[in-house]
C-alpha cells in the first residue's frame, strides 16, 4: 500500500483499487455503505433466510447472533423497521438455542443473546421484551470453573456487563456482582505471577497473551471495571511487562516464551495489543502506552494484509487497530491506513476469495470469521470516530 494519498476530485471511471483512494472520504465511505447493505443481505440470506430457522450455531462468533449484530448496526443507519423485527425474530431463535447452554460469555454464550436481545427490545419499544432479556441475563451462573479470558470466560461474561449498563445506565448489572467476578480474575491472575509480571493467566495449559484467550483480552475489561489502586497497578504493571517483552520487530508473541513471531491477528498479535494499548493511554493518561500502541501498529501496517477477511483473524479486523490509533491520537494517517485496508478489501476481496488466494474462513458469512465482519468494518467507515471492534471496544 502507498504510504499516504491525499484526497482530490473524485478519479475517472477507469480508477484503479489504488487511485480509489484519493476519493474524497464522504464518497468512499458512501460505496462502503452500500457495499455493506448489499452484503448484509447475502450474509442474512445465507445464514438465516436458508436455515428453516433451525439454528446449529447461536453465537455471535460464528452463528446467528453475529448476524443479528450486523443486522442491529445496518438498523442504526436505515431505521428500519423491519431490520429491527428481524433482529428480534433471531435473537429468539438465539434465545431458545441457548437455553441450558453452559456458555456464559457475550462472543460464544448465553450472556450475548440476552443483553443484545435486551438492547434490541429497548430500540423497539418493547419493555416487557426488554424485561424478558434483562431476567434471563440475571438467571446466568457463572460456572466455578471458568476460566479467565474473554471467550469463553469470566472477562467475556464482564463484557457483556459493560455493554448493559453503556445501554441502560450504570448499575443495571449491579457493581457488586461485577465486583465479586473481577476480584476472582484478580485473585486467579496473582496466583500464576511472576517476580517481573504481576498478573498471568492459562488457558488450556498455555500462558496466552492475545486477545481472545489472553493477557491483553483480560486486561482490556479489567481496564472498565472498579479497582483498588494496587489492583490498578498490576493492570498497568503487566501491559508494561508486555511491552517489554514483545518481539524485535515489534510484535507480540502469541503466548509467554513463545520464539515464533508469525500471528499478527486480532486474536494473536499486534492488532489486538493496538486497541487495549490505546485504551490504556487513555485510561492511564501515560504516552508511553500510546507510543507503544503506535509501535504496534506499525506491526499491522507493515504486516497486517492477510489472505483472510474477517475480524477475528483478517484485514477487516486489523483495520480496526487503526481506527482506534486514529480516535486516540486525531492523526488522518491512521484513518488513511484504516481507509487503505478497507478499499483492498472492497476493491480485492471478492475475487482473491473466488480464486482461494485469500480463505473466507471455515464459518465465511459469519461476523468473527467472515465477510459478516467486514460489512461491519465497511458500516464503521462511516463514522470512524464512532467504530467498535464488536465485543472488544465499547
């Protein structure tokens, strides 16, 4: 990709993926918007409209509720009513799918059906729905032996606390209950310390540091909740120890003493130390952190154009770590890189999927593997001062 292109007058018809960027960015977002809508459609087609309504996958990640996430975000721009009762038709289904499941967070389990449900039902004006949701998230018991970490654990359930009080207002989920299930991560994080890094967590026999299973996943909700100002430190002492220990080139290592600088996804790597480092410059008011979150992604820009196209582990979801570095700092580079990383994929995408250079991944409709995540992205294009990384940003 060209380091920078200033926008001018919009190019001839005969543009290349590259001139694109030049248009100015009003009207590059625009055919991202529509692009969008027209994706939401194949992707509402694919993984509802064909179903029967029978679900085999409910989650946000992979299943019926990522699209009704997706769905939900196309509502915020068209007002739609009928966007809106079809998200309400899937989160019923979600809803009864999930029933009895022993999966608690907002990306894999019950906890994410019923607060967007809830969120949803709001939107409609339905109170006795909303009510129905906002009970059922209530009626969630977090297993004794969950892990820690934000896909399948108590950092994931916390998640979806967050995004019900951001909804609803402070305390709809009580800070007491939150309290209770910070100070167990607290306490499960200081049981596997090391004399340099105060908090550590295992999943499945290994000391993970990205994202979805690891360190700077967990860090990043522990950042929203209350804490002490010992627990406070431990935060800001173990993304120092992260920092510290990353790789040459400037990325992560995927898990503690791992030698293999290869991963740079949401889910492992550099993109996903960029949004939770940008948060903590915030959090902390320290530059260090934001110059690091810099450092990382220059790691996405240089390396970051993957052969897979969704958020989880694709452009779509590195394209966030700029965004986020944009809201951070207000500098247009990043904008511009995020704007880069978007025109690839709506210029490339579709054609490198069809001859297999680039994978749509095993589930490829879906919100965290497929194209599902990049109609997001292209719907965040829009207002980038306003993008989320689904489920991770608030």
């Amino acid at each position: 990709m060209p380091e920078f292109i200033e926008e001018e007058e919009p190019p001839p018809p005969e543009a290349t993926a590259t001139s694109l960027l030049s248009l100015p960015y009003n009207s590059f977002s625009d055919r991202l918007k529509r692009a969008a809508f027209d994706l939401k459609e194949t992707i509402v087609m694919e993984t509802w409209g064909s179903s029967g309504k029978r679900l085999n996958d409910y989650t946000l990640y992979t299943g019926a509720l990522g699209t009704a996430f997706l769905v939900f975000k196309s509502y915020q721009f068209t007002h739609n009513k009928k966007d809106l009762d079809l998200c309400k038709d899937i989160v019923k289904a979600c809803d009864a799918a999930s029933s009895g499941s022993s999966h608690v967070t907002f990306m894999l389990g019950r906890a994410g059906v019923c607060a967007l449900g809830a969120v949803i039902a709001k939107q409609a004006n339905d109170n006795n729905l909303c009510d129905y949701y906002l009970l059922r998230f209530g009626e969630i018991k977090i297993p004794k032996d969950i892990p820690d970490e934000l896909l399948y654990g108590r950092a994931g359930y916390l998640w979806a606390c967050l995004f019900l009080n951001k909804n609803f207002g402070q305390n709809t989920i009580s800070s007491a209950h939150m309290r209770t299930i910070t100070e167990e991560i607290i306490k499960s994080g200081r049981k596997l310390c090391t004399k340099e890094c105060p908090l550590m967590y295992e999943w499945h026999g290994k000391r993970y540091w990205g994202a979805a299973h690891g360190l700077i996943g967990i860090m990043n909700v522990l950042m929203d909740m209350v804490l002490t100002e010992d627990e406070l430190e431990d935060v800001k002492s173990t993304l120092f120890y992260m920092i510290k220990n990353r790789f040459s080139s400037g990325n992560y290592p995927s898990s503690e003493g791992s030698g293999s600088d290869r991963l740079v996804h949401w889910c492992h790597g550099a993109p996903g130390v960029t949004l939770t480092l940008a948060k903590a410059a915030k959090v902390f008011g320290d530059e260090e952190f934001c110059k690091a979150a810099m450092e990382a992604g220059e790691v996405v820009w240089k390396r970051g154009l993957l052969k897979r196209v969704g958020i989880c582990h694709g452009v779509s979801g590195n394209a966030y770590a700029f965004l986020s570095l944009y809201r951070l700092t207000g500098d247009v580079k990043f904008l511009y890189r995020a704007k880069a990383f978007a025109n690839f994929l709506h210029e490339k995408s579709a054609l490198l999927l069809s001859h297999g250079t680039m994978h749509g991944g095993d589930h490829p409709f879906s919100l965290f593997e497929g194209v599902g995540g990049m109609a997001h992205l292209f719907m965040d294009m829009v207002e980038p001062l306003e993008a989320r990384f689904p489920a991770y940003e608030l």
